[in-house]
C-alpha cells in the first residue's frame, strides 16, 4: 500500500467567524497534505468565489497544497482554465491540483444563462477540455475542435514548470472510461459512491487505463468522505463514532485502493475536528499505510 495524502475541506461559507485562509493555515500547521474546495457560484447562501478564494489561500499559506474540488467545467472556458491554472501552480510554487467536473448543478447553469448541458455533452466537454490543457501546457500553436470546445493555433506562455495534476470528479460509464484515459486522479464523494460502488467504479477506471496503455497505479485515487469524530450516529452519509472506529473505517476504505482522502467536516465544528483528526487518527493512518 503506497503512503497515503490527507487534505480537508475548506468551506467557502462568507459570514461572522468565518476565516476560510485562517483555517486554510492551521490545516498547513496540522500536517494536512492539501486543502480543497467546492465550486459553485449560483445560490442563496453566501460564498466565495472558490479560483479568487484558493488564489487568496495560497498567498497565505508556504507547503500545503490546493486543490479545487471539483472546478465545473461549464462555468469557464477550457482555454482560460488552462491559463488561470498555469498562473496559480506557477505562483504557489507547483501547490496547485486542479480537480474538474463536467458540472452537477443544472439549476446553477439556469441562473447563470449558460443553459444546461446533457449528461452526454458534459462528458464530452471534459474530455475536449483535458485535451485543451495538455495541450495548451504543452504546444505552441495548439489547435483542438472538439464537440463542445475548440481552440485555434492558441499560443500559451508560460508553459508550466512542473506537471499540475488534473484529478476528476467522475461517477457515470463514460465519464470513468475518460478518466481513465486521460487524468491523473479520481476523486469521488462518500455520498455518490458509497464504497460498494466505488470499488467497481475504480475498476473500470483502471481497465481504461490499460485498454490506454497506461500504468493504472499511477492514477491517484482520492475519496472525499464526510467525518464527524463523535458526532450523531444518525448524520446521513458521514462517518462517526470515536476516533478509533473512525480509524478502523477509515483503513477499511484504504484497502479498497484510495491513495489519499479528502475530509469534509461539520462546518461549525471544522477547527476543532481538524485538530482532532490529526491528533488522534491521522498518526495511525499514516503508521499503518507507510
């Protein structure tokens, strides 16, 4: 079992009290390998802005790295993805993992006047904007005239110095067979691949990497999971219970083959619980998948 990452979710909640760089500090103080946040702009609670937000973190922070999770595809265009990213990875010195998804909120593509995309059409616009990367990183001169989006002779300077590993948020048949293919991770959520399904999701992953002709252990595997050290028994979709039974849990999910794993955390409760998963369960994780 390789060494395994740990990151923690980063709400992007606005209001009294919230400090999302403050807790994006203390996560780094922690130990945590990476912080991660959501991204939707469309709604009526209060929210950063999650590009604007992660750029605001990684000027604060030195080591941990930042991740989105997952940027939605349909919100920008691939090309300024592809330039937005190479500047950020570029000035947080190479922190930056750029998750993507091909868009979960149809009401939020409504609001914005993007219109909403079939579940076919989102596929298809992931795997035109990861070529549209590669690419742009890459070539000068990079041309791609794909079914959702094109680029012509495009020219983007800087190329990136180190790689930025792309990771996908990916649950349906297709959108698995392209990640595959084409990313460098996979990060589904506790909620939307419950583990009995995630394993046979992972499977299929890794059967398009070789059909790709591609190593599949070198596809990071990450699992976004809820945790809630001694919260309700009742809490819908989360891990609880003490710490101990929270570790055991989690080096169960471990052995279904995720290399790393993304805790989200009670919003009200997320400093605290933060100190309390590095304290008392990561130590152990950590031990056990050396």
């Amino acid at each position: 079992m390789s060494v395994m990452r740990f990151g923690v979710g980063l709400s992007p909640a606005v209001g009294p009290g919230r400090d999302p760089v403050g807790f994006a500090r203390h996560a780094e103080e922690l130990g945590y390998d990476f912080v991660s946040t959501s991204d939707h702009p469309s709604g009526s609670t209060p929210t950063y802005e999650t590009w604007t937000l992660l750029t605001w973190v990684a000027a604060a922070t030195s080591r941990i790295r930042i991740a989105t999770r997952v940027l939605g595809i349909p919100y920008r265009s691939p090309a300024m993805v592809a330039k937005m990213a190479e500047t950020l990875h570029r000035l947080s010195d190479g922190r930056l993992i750029l998750g993507l998804g091909g868009g979960y909120s149809d009401d939020e593509f409504r609001a914005f006047g993007l219109g909403v995309p079939t579940p076919r059409e989102k596929v298809d616009g992931l795997v035109d904007t990861l070529h549209i990367l590669r690419g742009l990183w890459s070539q000068p001169r990079f041309s791609h005239h794909g079914p959702r989006y094109r680029v012509e002779e495009a020219d983007l300077e800087p190329k990136p110095r180190s790689p930025i590993p792309i990771w996908l948020g990916t649950y349906g048949p297709r959108a698995l067979d392209a990640t595959g293919r084409l990313a460098d991770g996979w990060i589904p959520s506790y909620g939307f691949a419950p583990p009995h399904d995630a394993v046979h999701m992972r499977d299929r992953i890794h059967a398009a990497a070789a059909d790709a002709g591609r190593d599949p252990s070198d596809i990071t595997c990450v699992y976004n999971v809820p945790i809630w050290i001694d919260g309700p028994a009742s809490a819908p979709g989360t891990v609880t219970g003490p710490a101990s039974a929270i570790t055991d849990r989690l080096l169960e999910l471990a052995g279904l083959g995720f290399t790393s794993m993304n805790f989200m955390l009670p919003e009200d409760d997320a400093r605290a619980q933060a100190e309390r998963l590095a304290g008392d369960v990561l130590p152990a994780l950590r031990s056990a998948t050396a």
